[in-house]
C-alpha cells in the first residue's frame, strides 16, 4: 500500500487487514519507510510492513461489534 494512500489515517483509530487474513484495530501513530507502526488499546507498540496490508479503514464509532460468550 502506497505511503500517500495511509497517511491520512495517522493519529487515527483504524481496522487493518493484513495479506495473512489477519484483522485488527489500532491507532497508526508512525510511517517509517516500509514500517507502519500501531498502538494498541493496552499500550503496546505493533509494527507491519507496509506491502502486508491488503485494506486500511478508519474504525467508525458506531460500528456494531457483537461479542460472543
């Protein structure tokens, strides 16, 4: 995914799918060169390769999410 194309969503609560089918939601809080790096809700730091993700949106509050006990 070309650098132009995600930075707008820096700063940004955001789901990202991965090439692996991998989904999940965090904050993009840095672009470096290839390295895309989140934070998630519990502080931690997650980088991903640029050419890893397939889709990146950003997360809309009043997205339903149904929880399965």
């Amino acid at each position: 995914m070309e650098r132009n194309m995600i930075d707008r969503f820096i700063g940004k609560i955001c789901v990202v799918e991965l090439d692996n089918g991998q989904i999940f939601c965090s904050r993009l809080v840095q672009i470096e060169n290839n390295e895309v790096w989140f934070k998630s809700k519990s502080g931690k730091y997650v980088m991903d390769r640029r050419d890893k993700i397939t889709r990146i949106y950003e997360h809309e509050p009043d997205d339903v999410i149904e929880v399965v006990t």
